[in-house]
C-alpha cells in the first residue's frame, strides 16, 4: 500500500512546487484528501489525478475552542467600549490582501466614523499597511503573532477574509463559530463555504469599495445581520467541525487499509 497525500491549495503562488511534489509522489498514492471542492478540481485540472484517487474532506475547526474563547478588554486595545470594530484573522502577506483591507478601511471612516480596526497576525506588509493607516488616520491594532486568535476575533463586531487565493479559508469557519457577520473574497474554496447574502457577504478580489459597501450594509440592516449570524453559526456545528473531520479520515484509514 503507498501512502496518503492531501492535496492543498495546488493554485496558489507556490503551486508549481505542490504540483511538482504530489506529481512525484503519485504513483505511490493510494488516495489524496482534498481540503475543499475547489482543490478536487484543482488536482484534477493540474494532472494530479483524473478523479479516481481524490477524495474531499472539507477542513474544519474546533468549534468549541472558539465559543470558550474570553474576549480581549476593548480598553487593553486602545478601543472605546461603543466603538464599532472591524478586524480580519490572518498574515500580513500578499495572499491575505492586508492592503485592501487598509484601503476598505479608509472608505469605510467616511461612512461609519467611530470604527477601530484590528488585524490578528504579523507578516511581511505590516510596516506598509501601519504607514498607510498613520497617514491616513485609520485607528488600527496588530496583534502581531498570537497564540489566543480566538480572543482578539471576539472583539469584531464585523470580521473579513480578503484572500487573493484560497484552499479552504478557515478563518471563516473561525468567524462563523464566534457569531460574527463577515466579508469574503469570491475566489476558489470560499464560495463553497459561504452562501452569499445568507450566511456571510461575498466581493470580488481587491475591490476596497465593494467590502465597504458590505461593512455599510452589515451596519445598516442590523436585522438581517442578525440572521445571517445565526445560519453561519448552525452551518459550522453542522458542517465544519473537527469532529467530523476527524471521523471522516478514520474511515478513509480504515477503508484503505482493509483495501
């Protein structure tokens, strides 16, 4: 029997290293786990596989971990208690789009302009996007890198996902299980995750309008956000949570080895 490969995020910018890698080791593979639909296809249109060694098991979190989470103090921020936060979980690097999540927030000052902003992570374009939010009289907070996501995600009262390229996109699996409403880009895995305008807001790649006008939407209709919060949060219990995942590949395990 030869092993088990999964195949994740094979059209991402260092695609042409996973492909090269999973198309070495295909011969010896019995079986490759696909995080999401879109990488099936993915690995399926990249010559991995035809269809027959592929199988999907969607990626998931532990749901729990995120509903125990005790939120950060606003005050430890620098953050009023009425202030409206809009914060994103995530590196600061090309794929993550910081900087369309700074240049949304310049738009969204001029609609709502009591908002903090938050980003929960470090990276390569954090002194970029600190300078643009200096010059620009954005109120922003970077965590840097944290062992305790859960609690700064707590803090949002909206949260976003602006991936350039995606695999599954857990952060919104995260946002979904914390109850909060939030924006996604349009592209690869998420749109499977998310029903757009009834579990979550989906816009187009690098369109800093389009995710403000989601944010103002959001702000404006507190009752259909609402809503929407309470179908995100049904849909990870039932679909995205580690248990299921975990069940999923025993009996993948199983099945293989009985093969």
């Amino acid at each position: 029997m030869g092993g088990l490969l999964i195949c994740n995020n094979c059209m991402s910018r260092k695609g042409k290293v996973y492909k090269a890698i999973e198309l070495l080791l295909s011969p010896a593979t019995d079986q490759f786990v696909c995080i999401s639909k879109a990488e099936y296809q993915s690995a399926i249109s990249n010559g991995i596989d035809k269809g027959d060694r592929l199988k999907v098991i969607e990626n998931g979190i532990n749901v729990k971990a995120v509903e125990d989470a005790v939120p950060m103090a606003r005050q430890e921020l620098g953050i009023p208690e009425d202030a409206f936060v809009i914060g994103m979980v995530g590196r600061l690097t090309p794929q993550k789009a910081p900087d369309t999540f700074i240049r949304s927030a310049k738009l969204v000052n001029e609609l709502i302009p009591n908002t903090y902003y938050v980003i929960v992570g470090n990276g390569e374009e954090e002194n970029e996007v600190k300078q643009y939010a200096e010059e620009n009289n954005i109120r922003l907070f970077v965590t840097g890198w944290t062992d305790m996501p859960y609690s700064y995600l707590k803090v949002f009262d909206i949260a976003v996902l602006l991936s350039r390229w995606e695999g599954f996109g857990l952060a919104i699996a995260e946002y979904m299980a914390a109850e909060k409403n939030f924006v996604a880009t349009r592209v690869d895995a998420i749109p499977t995750i998310v029903d757009d305008g009834v579990d979550g807001k989906l816009v187009n790649v690098d369109s800093p309008k389009e995710v403000a006008d989601a944010v103002y939407y959001y702000y404006t209709h507190p009752h259909e956000a609402e809503e929407m919060r309470k179908m995100a949060k049904e849909k990870v219990i039932r679909q995205y949570d580690i248990s299921r995942v975990v069940m999923q590949h025993k009996q993948l395990f199983k099945e293989l080895v009985n093969g």
